[in-house]
C-alpha cells in the first residue's frame, strides 16, 4: 500500500466517510452507522446529556435558596446519617454506571473499526469478536482516566482551595471587592484544566488510532501494542504528531460546520412548532373540553418532535465526525502497519476474472442409438 503521509491520508478519509454512510445501498443504516460511530466520540455524550445537567444544576439552585428547610433536615442525626446513606448509595450506582458506559464505550470503538475496515453493515459480528479485546482495551482507558483525574487533583486542588479562600474574602468585602481577585483566581483553573483536556484527548487519539488495530487484528498485547506505537514514533515521529495535530484541528472544524447547520435545522424546527402551539393555543383552547385535550396533547408531541430531530442530528453529526476520524487513522496507520495494510487495501481487491469453459458437446438425437 502507498505510504500517505498526514495531509495525504485527509482526502481518501473523506471519500471512504462518504462511501460508507451515503454510499450506495447505505441510506437505510445511516443511522445505525451513524450512532455507532457517535458512541465512540466523548463530545456525543456531552451534547446529549447538556441539558440534562443544566436541569440537575437548576434544581441543585433551587434547592440552595431554601437552606432553611436543608438545616432543618440536617438537625436531626437519624436523618442526617440516613441523607449520607442514601448518598453513598447513589455515589455508588453512578460509579457503577460509569464503569459499564465506559466499557460499552470502548467495545462499541472495536465495533468501528471493524465495519470502517471491511465496510460491513451488520454490528452484531464485530460486536461478539471482540469481546476479550475491548476487555483489554478498557483496561488501558480505565487507568488513564485515573492518571489524569488524580492529576486534576494534583493540579487542580490548590487552585479550587484558592478559589474557595477568595470567594470568601470578597464575601466579606461585599460591594468593594476587587472583582479581578475572583478572576485571577478562576484563570489557573482554566488553564490546568484545558491543559489536561488537551492532553487526554492526545492519549484517547493514541489510544484510539494506533493501540486498538494491533489489539483488534492481532490479539495483541498491552505492551506490544505500545510498543508497535514506540517504533512508529521513532520511525516517523514529525508525520505522527502533524497527524495528531490534524486530527484534532480536522475533529474541530467538522464539528462546527456540522453543529452549525445542525442548529439551524433544529432552530427553525423549534421555532415553527412554538409558533404552531401558540396558533394551537388562540384556536382551541377556548372551544370546549375537546379543542383543549387536543392542544394539550400537541403541546406534548411537538417538544418531543424537536427533542428528537435534535438527537437524530447529535447522531448524525458525531457520526460522520466519529467515522471520518476511523478512516483518517486507517490510512495513515495502514501503510506503516502491514497487517493493516493488507485488511485495508488487500491485494485480490480486484474481482475474479471469469474463466472461459467451453460448452459441453451436443447430444445426439433421439432416434440414434446409444454411444456405449
């Protein structure tokens, strides 16, 4: 296979992005594809799961302006200790929860790989394969999660105690605090925090692109398959990290075009239907119990209407991003991996050329006798 080199390998990954989404015979599983890919992307969970949060936050908000009634509870011991028992218990299953989403996580990227490598459709065939390898795999994510968080920890700590400490200095201070003090305080965060943001999405890239074919193809190792990424490195270190540096740029670009006209679509979406449920409103709800029970049910169906063109466009989006970002790795990996190489581009890609057999003799007619 031609070695590409990181800008080279961008065009054959978009036209292998295209080939296996809205290729021929690929629109009825666009979305199957689509949520795939989109399960493998760290950004697909943020986008889903933003207003969720912003929800959970609001009510944390509420619940803070009426300490009253939170003193009240935390007066009483028995239920003060039955309040950290109950929260244990939820620290407990979130834990719990985490751990499988992140296992389900890599196993869904063994998935990928393989139906971005062979351009098959069906997901239950990669999704039984790799069941020992995705274990594999999930351990080498699993303990960089651990590096990194102790590493905010680390980090990070200080500076949230400084923060703390700050916050209530200008408490104090009421009107007169230097507003900037809270500033210079939240500005070290910021930067550790985008620091090893930048560095983890480094090490998922690594982990993604150059630890997971070895262990896909070849039931390799942990230590095998880093050192097959050392040996690339040292062979090619300049291409690997503007390969890596592309990658990111690439991911972030598509990103935002795609959001972009993803929100636009989903925004006017939502502005339509609020203008139809207030043409709903002035119509039927001054006409009878009927006309009522008829605007209500149209005021649940189109939030859930907009709800879900706005979770089949997150697909979408990450989808194509999640797929795109596959094809790059397998073309730039693949020429410098010769297993990878020989899955990628096999050499009796062209189809068989059909033999000339000669047609059999004609048989001699009825009235003849029998040749013994």
């Amino acid at each position: 296979m031609e070695l590409l080199s990181a800008t080279d390998a961008i065009g054959p990954a978009f036209a292998r992005t295209r080939s296996i989404l809205i290729g021929p015979g690929r629109t009825g599983i666009f979305l199957k594809l689509a949520l795939v890919a989109a399960l493998t992307q760290p950004a697909f969970f943020s986008a889903v799961f933003t207003y969720p949060l912003q929800g959970a936050q609001l009510a944390l908000n509420n619940a803070m302006q009426h300490r009253h009634a939170v003193q009240q509870f935390s007066g009483g011991s028995g239920l003060a200790v039955a309040g950290l028992a109950i929260f244990a218990v939820i620290a407990l299953i979130m834990l719990v929860l985490w751990v499988s989403a992140t296992y389900l996580f890599c196993r869904f990227r063994f998935v990928l790989f393989d139906l971005v490598l062979y351009r098959e459709g069906a997901v239950g065939v990669p999704w039984r394969k790799y069941r020992r390898q995705a274990w594999r795999y999930f351990g080498v994510l699993f303990l960089g999660m651990m590096v990194f968080l102790l590493l905010a920890a680390v980090f990070a700590g200080p500076a949230f105690l400084h923060l703390a400490h700050t916050s209530v200095v200008l408490a104090r201070h009421g009107g007169s605090a230097n507003p900037f003090a809270l500033l210079g305080a939240l500005l070290p965060i910021f930067v550790v925090l985008f620091a090893l943001s930048l560095l983890y999405s480094i090490f998922d890239a690594i982990a993604q692109d150059f630890l997971l074919p070895p262990i896909a193809l070849e039931d390799a190792p942990i230590e095998g398959a880093f050192g097959r990424f050392k040996n690339l490195f040292a062979a090619y270190p300049g291409q690997t990290l503007l390969y890596l540096l592309l990658r990111l740029v690439l991911g972030i670009g598509l990103s935002a075009v795609l959001m972009l006209a993803a929100a636009v679509v989903v925004g006017l979406l939502a502005v339509a239907c609020g203008l139809l449920g207030v043409l709903l409103f002035h119509l039927l709800w001054t006409h009878g119990i009927v006309a009522r029970a008829v605007f209500m049910a149209a005021a649940v169906v189109l939030p859930l209407l907009v709800l879900g063109v706005y979770l089949c466009a997150a697909v979408s989006v990450y989808g194509v991003i999640g797929v795109f970002k596959q094809s790059y790795a397998l073309y730039f990996y693949a020429p410098r991996y010769l297993e990878l190489g020989r899955r990628l581009d096999p050499p009796n890609d062209a189809p068989p050329v059909a033999l000339e057999v000669p047609p059999p003799p004609p048989l001699p007619p009825l009235s003849s006798p029998p040749i013994w």
